[in-house]
C-alpha cells in the first residue's frame, strides 16, 4: 500500500450505478419502456443498434442489467461493508411516470425508492440521486422527439418536482443530468439519444438539434435548481460533465488554440449551469454556422437564477487533439481529430488511462467555475473471470489507487475543493456505451454473462478488500 495524509474526514467516500444499468426489472410494478430498453448489445466496435419496440429476438442488456432491483438490501449491505458513505444511482423516470408525462405518477416506483434509501440510510449512507442518466422515457422521445421539445423539458421539471417533494428528507445530494456534455459529439447518434432523446432522421441539422436539446435541459436543470431550493435549503443539486482534460498534440500554436477551443465547446454547458448565462463565443458561433436556437424571452433569468451548487464530474480518461489545415472555428470531431496520446497506456477498451489528468482537469475546473467539484464516477472497465470463487482485479486497485493518488494532490497540495469520491461502480453493471456485461466495472463481482445467463451472485473482488482499507484509513493507505 502507499501511505500518505488523510483526506478530510467529511470527504464522501463511495460508488456509484445508473437504474437503468443495474436494476434490470424492466417491466416491474408498472415500469414504462426507456430508451435504454430498446438498445441492443454492441461491443466496442459495433454501435448499439436502437429498435422502436421490443422484439422478441433481440438481446437488450438492460432488461435484466445486474439485478439490482430484487438484489439491493444485500447490495448496499456490501457497500457499508466497504464503508461507503456515499451511494450514487438514478431514479428512473418510467418507474415514476410510465410515459413520461402521464397525469399521476406511479406509487409502487416511488415506494421502490423509498426503500432503496431507507436501506442506504439504515446503514449510514448518504444517497445521491441522478434525475436523468440515459433513461428518458420511450414515449416522450417517439411523440415529441424528446428534449428538442419544451413539452420534455417541462415534463422533466414535473418529474423532478415528484421526486425532490418524495425524497427530500431522505436525499440530500442531487444531480440533474448526467454527462449532459457527451453531446458536444453530436456526430454520435448514440451520443444524441442518450443525453437527449434525440432520434434525427436523415439531412437534419444534428449540431442544431443538440444545441436546442441541450438548451432545455440547462433551463429544466436551472428550474430543478429553484425548485429543490424552495422545498428545502439544505438540498444541494449539482450539474454532472464528463470531465474528459481535451490536450494538444504538441506545441504547434494551432493544436494549443484548437485544444483550448475544443475545452470551450465541450464545457459550456458547465459554464452555463455554474455561471448561469451563456459564454460570449456561442452567440457569434450560432450566428456564423448557421444555428437557430430558440430561447423563449424568460429562459436567460431561469438560467441566471438556478447556477448549481456544486459541479459533478466523471472522470475516465484524457484525450489528444490534432488541428487539421482547414481548421477555424470551435468544433472538433471526436472520430477524427483525436490521437492516440503515447504517454499514457490504455485500457482493454482503448480509453487513455492518465490519472495525472485528473488533477490537472480538477485544477481545470475549480479555475474556471469556482464551485465545490464531487468526483461521481472514476474507474475501468475490463474482462475478468472468476476462478475458484475469486476475481483478481489487481489493474483495478492499480488505476484507483494512482487517481485517488492524483486527486489527494489536487486537494491538499492544489487546494481544489472536492466534496468526495465515487467510484464507477459500486458493483458490475451493464456498460453503457457498449451494452457489454463483460466489460465489468464493479467492487462486486456479479455472476451474468452477456446474454444475462448466470445465478447472478455476489462475489467480493480483490478490489473490495482494498477499497475498505482505503476508506477505513480516509485515504491514507491507498
Ligand atoms: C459514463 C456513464 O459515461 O461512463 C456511465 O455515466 C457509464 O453510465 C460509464 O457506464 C462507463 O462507460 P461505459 O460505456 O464503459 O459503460
């Protein structure tokens, strides 16, 4: 182990998981279809196909997920057995309002989560809640193309509302959407529908639509903000960004200008939930591309009214940008501009694995919005067995241990103000990306394949035993 100063002893240690990931139950005590229930598996080459219903023949991972819904008293016990403090998951909207929208919200989902947070609570976790973590209703994204209507958006708010006057007293940790930045890769259809329910059809303007989406999010976000503040001013809400570090390929004054562009363009959706207006390059950008993006006349004072309280961040990877000759404005094209960085090794799944970009983007981040920063998701993926009862995941406790290593300098050396720590995940859940069982995530070894064969038992990883000792020591002994 690696020795080292405490970190604060309010830090919230922890892990995290997405409803939609690991509950599985799809269908349960009146649960409406999500756009995750009709994702077929991929892998990391092929993209998840989407189908507009069910099928019979088709393979969706998220129907069964781990299991978590029949399987969470003895999943959070595991998590206090590890000494968690902090316990992160969504509330999925179709267990609330089937459709999205409908006229009543469904109490047998709302008396789930009840109990999901009482379980927490019994063991003296904290829950954090994610409103929207890719899991929007079927419905609202077939009848209203999802948030590219203000219908969705004020759909969201009611949901939300339901939720935050239900809970309040049992959570006091929110987050609107999550990664609501992965759309700055609106070239990725997969990209658009998960963040926003968007499903174009050919020759439509996708950079327009993500804009427009993107806006009602950050004005539903800000109305949820208002809202959780009126019902109790000890809530706190917080955006969540992909805190992905985005370096130049070299010192070429146009790879240094391309990068910090693209950090512009793939963080304004932070800059407006944490400064609560637009940044000043976006007006001109719209205007020179082209874009119309509709904001009705009182959206500027929602957003200016409802700034975060804290900016939540994922943090999985860096990556490396290459100006191209004909280069002149902010976008960038994740499938091309991007290089393979020769510093950093990568993951099974070819994600950059940089923990020293951890600290540099929280420096990053505390720079620019000067906001309490809360790492909700930091980990790996990889294929792994379990052999005589055991799972040696020796390259997970290798990439935990050298973040965590990297955000205690941000902390105590850098003086960035982080609230706590979850890792991604608490137990293995069915990736989002790729719809892989196999590319395992977890503390908590679960007995499924890909196909959702298996006993779906619990089975304590290497990484758990050290995980414990981590949190036991408050970070000392990583
Ligand atoms: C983030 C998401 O993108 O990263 C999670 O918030 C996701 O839902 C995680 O699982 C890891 O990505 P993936 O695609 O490997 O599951």
């Amino acid at each position: 182990p690696m020795q080292g100063p405490a970190f604060p002893a309010s830090f919230l240690w922890g892990g995290a998981v997405a409803a939609h990931q690991t509950e599985g139950a799809w269908q349960a005590d009146g649960k409406g279809v999500s756009i995750a229930d009709v994702m077929l598996a991929g892998d990391r080459q092929t993209p998840r196909a989407v189908t507009p219903t069910v099928t019979a023949d088709g393979v969706y991972p998220n129907h069964w997920g781990t299991d978590f819904y029949h399987h969470y008293r003895e999943d959070i016990a595991m998590m206090a057995e590890m000494g968690f403090k902090c316990f992160r998951t969504s509330i999925a909207w179709t267990r609330i309002f089937p459709n999205g929208d409908d006229p009543e919200p469904n109490e047998a989902g709302l008396q789930y989560y009840d109990d999901v947070f009482a379980t927490c609570h019994e063991y003296g976790i904290e829950p954090m809640v994610t409103l929207s973590h890719f899991e929007l209703p079927l419905h609202l994204v077939q009848a209203y193309g999802g948030f590219a209507s203000r219908h969705v958006l004020d759909a969201f708010v009611r949901f939300a509302t339901v939720c935050l006057r239900r809970f309040h007293h049992q959570v006091k940790y929110w987050l609107t959407f999550n990664e609501i930045n992965n759309q700055a890769n609106w070239r990725d259809p997969h990209a658009l529908l998960q963040d926003s329910g968007l499903l174009l059809q050919p020759g439509e303007n996708a950079e327009q639509a993500m804009f427009q989406a993107a806006h009602h999010e950050l004005v539903a976000s800000a109305q949820v903000v208002q809202i959780a503040h009126a019902i109790s001013p000890t809530l706190q809400v917080g955006g969540m960004l992909a805190l992905c570090p985005i370096y130049p390929a070299g010192p070429a004054p146009q790879d240094v200008l391309k990068a910090s562009k693209a950090m512009d363009y793939r963080y304004y959706f932070g800059d407006v939930q944490a400064l609560g207006h637009y940044p000043a390059w976006l007006a001109p950008y719209w205007a020179e591309h082209g874009l119309t993006i509709h904001q009705a006349p009182e959206d500027a004072a929602i957003l200016a009214a409802g700034t975060v309280d804290f900016v939540g961040c994922s943090y999985y990877m860096s990556f490396t940008l290459k100006h191209q000759a004909a280069d002149a404005d902010y976008t960038y094209n994740e499938a091309t501009d991007l290089t393979t960085n020769p510093n950093v090794p990568q993951s099974q799944w070819g994600w950059a694995i940089d923990p020293v970009g951890l600290r540099y983007a929280l420096n990053w981040a505390n720079a620019r919005w000067h906001l309490p920063l809360f790492i909700v998701e930091n980990g790996i993926g990889g294929a792994e067995t379990l052999v005589d009862g055991q799972v040696h995941d020796q390259y997970r406790i290798d990439y935990l241990r050298a973040h965590l290593a990297q955000m205690r300098l941000a902390i105590l050396s850098d003086g960035v103000p982080v609230m706590g720590y979850l890792a991604w995940s608490a137990l293995d859940i069915v990736s989002a990306s790729t719809g892989e069982m196999k590319k395992r995530y977890g503390f908590i070894y679960v007995d499924a394949d890909d196909f959702g064969h298996g006993s779906m038992a619990r089975v304590r990883k290497d990484s758990f035993a050290w995980y414990q000792r981590v949190i036991a020591s408050h970070g000392a002994d990583l």
